[in-house]
C-alpha cells in the first residue's frame, strides 16, 4: 500500500472497472495522505480527496473557495502518492474560466489522481451543502467540460461534473444542466444536495441511461441518508461519503484534549500503540529499503 518504490499499475483504468461493476462503488473522503492510507487499509476499493476536509485540514477553515487550485493539487499529489488505490479528488470549480480547467486538468493529471470532479458554482464556491450558492451559465459549464476532456492525457482520466442547481434553480434546471454536460463529454454525472428521497428518485430515473451517477452520502448533508440498498436499487455508480473520517478524526481529538485538559494525562486505551501506527505508516518497508540499499 503507498509502496515507497511505486504503487499498482494502471489506477484509471482499475477505476473505470470499478465504476462499470453492478454495485455502486463506495468511496469515503480522504483529507490527508494519513486518512487516505486508512482508507486503503479498511479495504475500500478507491480514495476521495474532499476539498471540504481539504479546507479545514490545511488552513481550519470552512470550504467556501479560500484554497487555490495549487494547494488542492498539492494535496492530491500526496494523497495519491500514499495510497495504491484509485484516487478521485475534487477539483471545485476548475479555478477558473475553461482555459483555466484546461491547465487544471493536467495539473491534477500529473499529480497521479485517477478521477476529477468539477463543479458549476461561481468562484468562489461553497459546499454543496451550505447556502447561499450561485451558479456559472449551463453553456459556460459544459464549455468546461468539453476543456476537461479535450485535456486529459491519459483517456482513462475520469471526469465527473457536478452540478449545484437544484438549490438554486430545482430539480428540473439541475436535471437539464446535467444531461447538457453529459452531452459534453462528461463521464459521471453529480446533481448535488436533493434534499428528499423523491427528488434522489426522480434524478435517477431522469438520468438512467444518460450517464453513470454519484450519490454523495454527506454525512450530515441535506440529502437523506439512503441505505445502501436503495442506492443500488436506484443505479447509483459511485457513493461518497466526504467527511465521516475527518469527523470522526475530530470527536477522537476533542475527547482525547479534553481529558488530558482534565486529568494532566491523555487517555491512551483504545488509541493504537505507538509501534502499530509506525507499521501502518510504513515503518517495516522503510526498514526492508534500508536493509536493500544499505542506508
């Protein structure tokens, strides 16, 4: 996992294996090299790079546009770097008009991610979660994705647009704008934030056939927590699930703060053992490389 030397051949191409499977492929966030490893390691078949976990890991601040297009490649070239997994990482809005995607996507490119998601908000954006969102013109988007696609390299790149509108515009501007950037070129279609079980429903159904689809299972998100049964049941190709890790990341933390605030010492059951966390970060490869090179 992360091999030091090199990971697994061919992680687009296992992506779009993955993707074309019956079952919807699951795919929890990722916000970090350490979080992505962890992914790896539960058994899940691909890593999603959360720019909402992105945000709040490297500056602490909530996801509304603050990063630059150079930290979210930053951060996905060494996600990606840690794990042997495909990774699909969210490139926001693409920072830019479509030129600006063009370069975007190449950046994201050479940083080793198997899959992008672009979005149709302004720049710049927020959560697909919070209010307050505006959207960019449906031909101005599809004109990104046309540029994304144009501008890939590897063919096996997979681009996935997103699409905000149904805060903004219903369900029925979303459903428009999506088949617009199917048409595009785009591989998986994301319409956002469907805040009942009908309206999932309806752009399933609207959509069968026009493109494969994301369901984002945002913990605490607008959208119902379906089971994992109806995902299915609906047609569902991808499901992530962006932030649970780096929640759960953040009730372990505040536990652990405030009893050694309280007690003068931190609470050590339950938390891995000094030498299983150096295993799980690779500690017994980077011994096997020193005994090999002779370092």
């Amino acid at each position: 996992m992360g091999d030091l030397l090199g990971g697994v051949p061919a992680p687009r191409a296992r992506l779009r294996e993955l993707l074309a499977a019956p079952e919807p492929l699951l795919v929890p966030g990722a916000y970090d090299a350490l979080s992505a490893r962890l992914v790896e390691q539960a058994g899940f078949g691909a890593v999603y790079m959360t720019g909402f976990g992105t945000t709040a890991s490297l500056i602490g601040r909530p996801d509304v546009g603050l990063l630059t297009g150079a930290e979210m490649v930053d951060n996905a070239r060494r996600v990606a770097a840690a794990v042997d997994v495909p990774v699909i990482a969210d490139a926001d809005t693409g920072y830019g008009n479509a030129l600006n995607v063009v370069r975007t996507v190449q950046l994201y490119e050479q940083a080793g991610v198997a899959g992008i998601q672009l979005e149709d908000q302004v720049t710049p954006k927020r959560c697909g979660h919070m209010s307050g969102k505006a959207l960019v013109e449906a031909g101005e988007m599809a004109g990104k994705v046309r540029a994304a696609v144009a501008a890939r390299r590897d063919p096996d790149l997979v681009v996935i647009a997103r699409t905000d509108a149904v805060a903004v515009g219903g369900v029925d501007d979303a459903l428009e704008r999506a088949r617009a950037y199917a048409d595009a070129g785009a591989d998986l279609l994301f319409v956002e934030a469907p805040t009942t079980e009908a309206d999932v429903e309806k752009v399933a159904t609207a959509l069968d056939g026009v493109a494969p689809l994301v369901f984002n299972w945002a913990e605490g998100g607008r959208t119902p927590p379906l089971s994992l049964q109806r995902m299915a049941e609906l047609g569902f190709a991808l499901v992530i699930y962006p932030i649970g890790t780096l929640l759960a990341a953040t009730a372990g933390i505040r536990a652990l703060l405030a009893a050694l605030h309280r007690d003068g010492v931190p609470p050590l059951e339950g938390l891995p053992s000094f030498e299983e966390f150096t295993d799980l970060v690779g500690l017994p490869e980077v011994r096997r490389l020193e005994q090999r090179f002779g370092g």
